[in-house]
C-alpha cells in the first residue's frame, strides 16, 4: 500500500498500522494502556483482523528480538530494555566504584527496570514487585523506596534534590501525598540507608565516555538473582506474570 508523502505524522503512522493489520499472519493486539492518553480509552476498539484466515497473535510479536525459551535476567537486558538501560549500568558502576555491596549494586542495576522495561508511573513500586521473588528483601525494599526518596534531599548522606528534576517538573513540582507518606515511611525503616545509596548513586550526568558493560555485574547477579530453572516468566512466582507481558507483550491474551 502507497502511503502520501504529504500525510501527517499520525496519518502515516495509521497508514502503517493498517498495513501490518492486513500483511502480518497474525495481528499485534494493543492493550488499552499502549495508547490511553493519546485516545480516550472509553473509545479504544480492538479491530478485528482485516484479512480472511489473519488470528489474533497469541505468542511472542515477530517482530521483536526472540528471546530464550528459558530467559534470564540478562537476557532480559539484551532483547527487552529500552537504551536507557544503560543508566542503570552506569548507576550499578557507580556503587561498584564506590565500594557499595553486592545488595546495594544490584539495587542500582535494577532501581528503574520499570522505566526500561515495563511501566513508567510509579516505576519503583512495579519494579520492587517485578524482582520480589529473586532477590532479598532489602534490595525490593530499597527499591520500592527510591521512587520517593529521589523527591526528598538528604545532605548528610550526600544527596541533594536533582537539577534534572526541576528540568523534567519544573520550580513548584509538589510529589503526591502517597509519596509524601512513603518518604516519611522510609526514612524511619531501618534499611533507609540502602534505599538512600540507590538515590545518592542515581545519576544522569555521570562521564558520558566512561564504558559501563553488563560484563562487569554477571557474578553480582548470579550470586544474588535467584534465576529460575524454567526461566524468568515461565516460573510461578507472584511476579512471573509481568516478565512474561515482557516477552510477549502484544499478545492478545
Ligand atoms: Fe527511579
Ligand atoms: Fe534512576
């Protein structure tokens, strides 16, 4: 199908999804979060698929990288994260460099896995529940924390409220009051330390030429991710659901 040179952006883009519609065996199915915002989700209609014999996909999207049949938590880095993965390979290198332990460089390496990977809002609470089964306490903990920690300086332990912050939010960005509850929550834990080390080693202006690679946090994992046998998703834990929309996240049910 010609698509008009002349068409918008968005024209165009309907021009391509009507296209995969009718040309893919089976048609990617959109989960009314993919698209709410952009569209009211009272409107958002799952079309039937165009063409005589075309299903629904019910497996993983062809046209994403195939992961393992028994994936791993870095197989999850390799064909699933979004670039920005690579801030938290340059988080976890902080902490290594600093001399944190293995808890807090593995916090480090995970702390925004929801940003990269799955959801965005409230990407701490997601994350924490993501590698609850995997990991000990604290580092879930820790990271369920930092989403509000990252609102609330703490001199003393060197970390002070982010520029970038006031850059993405503005001057009088004001957190919710379930995150005010949960800072105040944290900062009288007693693993607020290790929840404090992921927010002071959270940086975004860290050398942009220093190499980070995963390489360097392979032994830290193994010795402090418990990887399932059947593979990340494919276990029965109260997280494996979330890694496996991770795989297969266009699948129609
Ligand atoms: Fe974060
Ligand atoms: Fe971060």
């Amino acid at each position: 199908m010609a698509i008009p040179q002349a068409a918008t952006m968005s024209e165009r883009a309907d021009a391509l999804e009507e296209e995969m519609m009718r040309t893919l065996p089976d048609v990617p199915a959109k989960s009314v979060l993919y698209t709410s915002g952009e569209q009211d989700p009272r409107t958002t209609q799952m079309r039937p698929p165009a063409e005589e014999g075309q299903h629904f996909l019910m497996k993983e999207d062809p046209r994403l990288p195939q992961m393992p049949k028994k994936p791993t938590l870095l197989d999850f880095f390799n064909y699933r994260l979004s670039p920005s993965r690579n801030h938290l390979l340059q988080s976890a290198t902080h902490a290594l460099k600093a001399g944190c332990s293995e808890k807090v460089i593995l916090a480090c390496l995970l702390h925004d896995l929801a940003v990269v990977g799955f959801i965005r809002c409230d990407h701490g609470y997601w994350a924490a529940q993501m590698i609850a089964p995997y990991v000990d306490e604290e580092v879930a903990w820790a990271i369920r924390a930092h989403q509000a920690l990252r609102f609330y300086p703490d001199e003393e332990a060197g970390y002070a409220y982010p520029e970038l912050y006031i850059k993405l939010f503005g001057e009088d960005y004001k957190p919710e009051p379930y995150i005010e509850r949960d800072y105040k929550v944290a900062r009288a834990h007693k693993w607020y330390g290790t929840a404090r080390l992921i927010t002071v080693n959270d940086i975004y202006s860290f050398d942009p030429n220093a190499v980070v690679s995963l390489d360097d946090f392979v032994d830290i994992v193994g010795r402090n991710f418990r990887q399932p046998e059947e593979g990340l998703g494919y276990d029965d834990t109260p997280a494996s659901h979330m890694w496996r929309t991770m795989i297969a996240p266009t699948r129609f049910l």
